[in-house]
C-alpha cells in the first residue's frame, strides 16, 4: 500500500496511527507449540547405531560371563567376529 503525503495531512495523529497500524500487522512467534533448541537439534540415532550399541552390551556381558566361567580370549574372538559379519550384513542391506 503507497502513502501520499501532501502538505499538512500528515498530522501526529495520523502518525500515530499509521504507526499502530503497521505494527499491528506484524506477525510475533507463538511460543504455545514451539520447541526448546535441545529439543530441536536432538539427534535421532539410525537403527544400525541402535543395533551397534545393542551388540558392544551384548558383548561385554558375554564377556564378564565368558572371565567367570574361565573361557579363552579365542572363543571371545571367535564369537565377536560372527556378530561384526552380521552387523555388516545389516549395514549393506540399508544402503
């Protein structure tokens, strides 16, 4: 919208109320659904992270189990190295 200003139109009043008007008009943030930044930048972890986080517990049970019980580093390495191929199976199937 153009404004013409000719001569004495333009009074303080209608300043004024130009002013109140446009500022009306401006859009503010609603704050009722918004979200913390924290909240915003989370980072949502892939299902391989999930299932790799899930195999390191897995294993280092196993391994507390496998000290108790007396076993050797051999059948750790053994046992580890099925699930590492597994996991690479899965990271080829998501790509």
């Amino acid at each position: 919208m153009k404004r013409l200003a000719v001569g004495s139109m333009m009074t303080a009043e209608y300043n004024e109320w130009w002013v109140r008007r446009i500022n009306d008009n401006i859009l503010k943030p609603s704050y009722e659904n918004s979200q913390s930044i924290e909240e915003h930048l989370r980072v949502v972890p892939f299902e391989l992270e999930i299932r790799k986080q899930d195999f390191e517990r897995r294993n280092a049970e196993l391994e507390k189990k496998d000290r108790a019980n007396g076993r050797g580093k051999y059948e750790l390495e053994i046992r580890r190295g099925c699930s590492e191929t597994r996991c690479r199976k899965i990271k080829k199937r998501e790509r």
